[in-house]
C-alpha cells in the first residue's frame, strides 16, 4: 500500500513537472516571440520617423528657399530685365509653385493595435515615440498652413482687372507682377516672414530616434540634416 502512494505521488510529481516544464519552455518562447515583435516593430517605427523627419527638412528648407527667392526679387526689382533668365525661372517657380506635404503613422498605429507597446516594456520609450509623432504632425501642419497662407495670398493679388498685365500668356510674369501693388505687397510679405527654422523643431523626434536605438543596441544610421534646395 505504501508503494502504491508512493508510485502515486511520484506519477503525480512527474505529471505536474512536465506541465510546469512546458508551460515555461512556451512562456519563454512566447516571450522570445514578443521580443522579435517588438523590434520589428520599433524598426518600422524608426524607419517612418526618419522618413517623417527627412520629408519636413525637404519641406522647412522649401519654405526658406521662398524667403530667398522673394528676397531676390525684391533686391532685382529694379533690374528683372538684366537678371539671368534661368535665375527668374528658377525663384518664379518657388515662389508660384504648389507643394504640400503629409507624415506618415503606420507604424505607430501597429503599435497600438498589436499592444507591442506594452510588451516593449518602456514607458519613457513609448512616450518618446507618441511625443515624436505629435511633433512630425504638428510640423506638417504648420508647413501646409503657411505654404496654403502663400498661395491664398499670390491668389488674391492676380484679379480679373490685371489678369491680362500679370499673367498674359497663362502663366504669371513676375516682372509685370511687381509692377503692381499687390503684387510687390505679397513678395516681400513672404520674404519678411520669420525663419521656418523657428516652427519646425525636430528634437522631440531624434529624441525618439536615439531612444529606439538604445533599446535595439546601436544605431542604423544618423538622422538627417537639412539640404539645400538646388
């Protein structure tokens, strides 16, 4: 009889091992899953910031080029007739020219659905990356406003009565356009405006960028710098 519960309890023993056992072996590679997860993940997070992050500095130094290129125009004003012809071409088609941009937020949304944020298991890291994405949509929607403001005001200064001086072949002649007073009004109210520089900080973002790549263990490379538009 004493064998018997001994054989009882040893089979039990045994039966309740092997259950701890599996469940451990599958926790860990539960585990080990979520962390592949994770990094994928924040890979495709970084991945979207740092386009984000290029797609505004492409935008920021656009806006600046239109500061520039009004600039010119104003210095030459007197003189348009003796300035090269690519020059004019080149500053009309900043200053005229319609340009947009958008972020994207994928990533950040996979985040969320899949709960990956918690798995990560960093809260200062996944307030860093939610930080970063506000920044990038703010940014975005500061550049759209202003870039909308430009159009809205080189729109309001071309009227059916100077239509036909300003734009007579289709297309807006800047030397006919400065000739009139809105028009002179609407380029050096672009060229006076304050440095996109200002309104376009991007240190929450590479703050989410270096974030990531602690966690990840190294960096993939730096973020960008602005470029200057050609």
């Amino acid at each position: 009889m004493k064998e018997r519960i001994i054989d009882f309890f040893s089979d039990l023993l045994s039966v309740v091992l092997g259950i701890i056992i599996t469940f451990t072996i599958q926790g860990m590679i539960d585990r080990a899953g979520d962390r592949k997860n994770v990094r994928s993940a924040l890979e495709l997070v970084r991945s979207e910031l740092l386009t984000n992050m290029d797609d505004i500095v492409i935008m920021r130094e656009y806006l600046e080029q239109e500061r520039r290129s009004a600039d010119y125009f104003l210095c030459h004003v007197s003189e348009l007739d003796r300035c090269p012809a690519d020059s004019i071409a080149f500053h009309s088609s900043v200053l005229f020219g319609n340009a947009s941009i958008s972020v994207c937020q994928d990533a950040l949304e996979l985040l969320k659905l899949s709960s990956l944020f918690q798995k990560a298991g960093d809260k200062l890291l996944s307030m860093k990356i939610i930080r970063a994405y506000d920044s990038c949509e703010s940014t975005a929607r500061f550049i759209n406003r202003r870039l909308d403001d430009h159009k809205a005001l080189f729109d309001r200064s071309i009227t059916a009565q100077n239509a036909a001086q300003i734009a007579p072949a289709g297309y807006i002649d800047i030397r006919e356009y400065l000739k009139t007073d809105f028009g002179r009004y609407a380029i050096r109210s672009v060229a006076v405006q304050a440095s996109a520089e200002n309104f376009t900080d991007l240190s929450d973002v590479r703050a989410a960028v270096d974030a990531i790549d602690a966690y990840l263990g190294g960096k993939r490379r730096p973020a960008p710098t602005p470029q200057s538009v050609q």
